[in-house]
C-alpha cells in the first residue's frame, strides 16, 4: 500500500491510517432500509474489530491519534 503521498511514511503507519480510514467510512454509512443500517453497522463492527486487533497486536496508532495538540 503506497500513495504519493505517503512515501516517506513506514508501512506500519500506512497500514494504521488505512485501518483508520475504514472504520470512519464505515461510520459515515447510511442505510435506507433497516438492512441497509444493519449492514451498515456489521461494516463498521468489523473494520473497529480489525483496528482494535491491530493495535492490540502492538501496531502504530493512526496518524489522527498519534498528533499532540499540546505539547
């Protein structure tokens, strides 16, 4: 996984922000229909599933996570 933009970053933290960026797509999905919603929140269990096994595996946090705004 290498995006231009990402070049100078380890694969560890791509991976992390990946895993980030699933989980809040995933929350951002809306159903219609109560199947729809029902899916849509099935999606955002797994992709929370695999971030917190990630993390607990020892992985990088996602960049989001890792900025301090008060230092």
């Amino acid at each position: 996984m290498t995006y231009s933009s990402e070049i100078h970053r380890r694969p560890d933290e791509a991976h992390a922000d990946a895993l980030y960026d699933m989980l809040s797509d995933a929350l951002k999905e809306r159903g219609r229909t109560p199947a729809q919603r029902a899916r849509a929140q099935d999606n955002a269990d797994a992709a929370f599933s695999v971030l917190d096994m990630w993390l607990r595996s020892g992985g990088e946090l996602p960049t989001p996570w890792r900025r301090r705004p008060f230092t």
